[in-house]
C-alpha cells in the first residue's frame, strides 16, 4: 500500500515540535523566520507519518522559492522523520539548502497527480483506436447527464483532446434529454432540476434547434405495461440535433465500455453498431427483458460521496474472448437506454437476421482524432 508525505517546514513563529531528538546537527531556526504559505495565528505543526529521508535542493533567494531547481537526493544524511506541507530555507553544514514541497512513496518516486499516473498506465486514446496520444481523461457517459458532482466514479476513460472535446455539443444536447425523459420520481430532485434547467439555457442560446417543439406534444397515457386514466407524460418529436447527440453518445458509449470490460482498445478492424430507445416505448419490452436475462454482468454506477444516489446509471454487458464478441445496454435512469454490439475480425453479421442486418455499422476507433474512414 502506498504512501503519500508532506514536506517538513517550520510553523509561523519559527519554532518546530518540542522534541528535538530528531533535529540535524548544524541546523538553525531562527524565530524571525516564516515559511511561505505558512498558516495565520501560528501554532505547532501537525506530525503526519514517519516517511524516508527529505529531497534537497541547493537553495534559492526565499523571495524565489518556487523557482525550479536541480534535485539532489541526500540519501541518508538526514534521519527518517515526519514531512510536513510547505517550504522553507535554512542552513545546513554552512551551505543553503530548500526544502522541496514534494511528496514520495514508498519507493521513493515523487508522487505524481492521480490524472498524470492513470495517463501514464493508460497512455493511448480508446477513441480513436490508439492512433493518438491520450492527454486528457473523458468522462463517459458525460457529465452533463447528472446533477454537479453525481457523475458515477470510474468511469472516466484515455482520450486525446479531439476525441474528447469534439463531442461538447452532443453531450451537453444527450445529457439534457437524458434527464428530461428519466421517468424516475426519486430522480426529480432539486439539484436534477437546477441541471436541467441549466442545460436548458445553454442549449438555447448554443443550439436553439435542438431544443424539443411543445407545440406539437401528445398526451401520454401508458408507463411501461401499465394504463392511466389520465395523461401521465407528453410525447415530443425527436430533432434531428437529437438523433445526433444519441448516436454520437452510444458509439463514445460502445468504445468506452468495450475499453472497461476487456482493457482493450476498439479497433478500425472491429465492427460494431450502437442504438437507443425510450423505456416507456411498449414495443421494446421484448428487447428490455432479453438484455436483463441474457447479458450477464451488471455494472451500477455509484459516488461514494453521495449517499441518496439513486438510480442514476446501469449497464449490463457480456464478452466472449474467444470470438472477441462484445454486448452492452446502458440505462439512464428510467428512462433512455443506449445498446450494442461489437463484433471482432472474422465475424459476420448472419444476413438472416434483418435487425441487425439493419443497424447502422460502422468501423472502430472512429472518435474525432481518427483520420480513418468509418
């Protein structure tokens, strides 16, 4: 298990802890001092845990801390101690020395932020099918498809910035429909409804055609298998600009889960189809239930700094390595629901099979950043 440390420094009156066992010989404190950063009202400084020794750095001017310096590690010159946050500048053995405000592990490696290792472990775009070079981390599904700070944790996937930022457009448009048509009461909170109406905004003012047409609504009368007597919903025509966020979403959606599920990149020489429709749609309740019986793994996307959740987004899926074969459906509250298939080189799609026949194939790894046809 790592272990991540501070940096020892001095407190804003100059004084450290009481116990000067462990102090340096040659060392000095001069009360005057004050370390940069340093917390108002004084105090003791906070012992973190027992760490390996302190980077050093030849010192510069304290008026030019944060200037970047050569590293030069004193390997056991100084004893273990607690590192705590900051630097300061002081005097050891007659040279001037600084404190570098870094943090180790245990292997001695300077820690690295949590975006810069999981580019590091994950160095290609899973969009593009590798071509390029993954510099940012892309949430998917977006994060305009939740409240601010309930998008599901891990879901966040390698992708180069054309990837990723060339879909804006289609996750802003995708995340207001996503919540506009969840059906899920629990799901009406009053952070949903700032979110939608925030989405809303924006995307009259961005993209006024996308937005639904009320005058011509239709009363809805049945939820699922059941009928109410008076209208329970209102049916919308979809946009064109809608069409597009979905398909733009559920083909980002197929590579991103393909990627979490095998921990391998889709492909230009992969197939695959991805497609979306309404929950409350009675014609697809044969479709519903063959995905809740048949794929086998279930995936609930959870924050574990929300404790009322919900059920915001589910997937099920299932892999055959052998074959390379891949399925999902992905729900979004109650409500959308984006499913597909991805078929690995060799197989054909049967041609008896007319719906799937029918489906809009294309090739993998056709994110913005690739060059390749589709």
């Amino acid at each position: 298990m790592r272990r991540a440390f501070g940096v020892m420094g001095l407190v804003k009156t100059g004084q450290l802890m009481r116990s000067n066992s462990w102090r340096p010989r040659g060392w000095s404190f001069p009360r005057s001092q004050k370390r940069p950063g340093a917390p108002k009202g004084g105090g003791r400084a906070r012992i973190l845990r027992p760490g390996p020794p302190a980077i050093l750095r030849p010192g510069p001017p304290a008026t030019s801390h944060h200037r970047r310096l050569r590293v030069k590690v004193e390997r056991g010159t100084l004893p273990r101690f607690s590192l705590l946050t900051g630097s300061c500048h002081e005097v050891y053995g007659g040279q001037r020395l600084h404190l570098a405000a870094a943090a180790l592990h245990d292997d001695g490696m300077p820690r690295v932020s949590r975006k810069k290792r999981f580019l590091m472990e994950h160095p290609l775009c899973c969009f593009c099918g590798g071509t390029r070079r993954a510099t940012t981390l892309d949430h998917v599904p977006p994060k305009a498809c939740f409240p601010i700070g309930f998008w599901p944790e891990q879901f966040e996937f390698p992708s180069c910035s054309q990837c990723n930022n060339g879909t804006s457009r289609q996750d802003t448009i995708f995340g207001y429909y996503s919540i506009l048509l969840d059906f899920n009461e629990a799901n009406r909170t009053a952070e949903d409804q700032n979110r939608l109406l925030h989405l809303g905004e924006e995307i009259g003012k961005r993209y006024p055609e996308a937005l639904p047409d009320v005058t011509k609504q239709k009363p809805v009368y049945r939820v699922g298998r059941l009928y109410a007597p008076s209208p329970v919903a209102i049916s919308l025509a979809r946009k064109p600009a809608m069409n597009e966020a979905v398909q733009t979403i559920g083909e980002k959606l197929a590579h991103a889960l393909y990627y979490r599920e095998t921990k391998k990149i889709l492909m230009q020489n992969h197939r695959f189809f991805a497609s979306a429709y309404q929950i409350q749609d009675p014609n697809t309740d044969n479709l519903t239930d063959y995905f809740k019986h048949q794929f086998p793994n279930l995936t609930i996307g959870t924050r574990s700094n929300v404790k009322s959740y919900g059920s915001r987004f589910a997937y099920r899926s299932g892999y055959k390595l052998e074959e390379d074969f891949f399925v999902f459906a992905a729900q979004f509250g109650y409500g959308l629901i984006l499913w597909g298939m991805v078929l690995g080189t060799g197989i054909e799609v049967d041609p008896s099979n007319g719906a799937l026949k029918d489906m809009r194939w294309r090739n993998g790894g056709c994110g913005f950043g690739s060059d390749a046809p589709s």
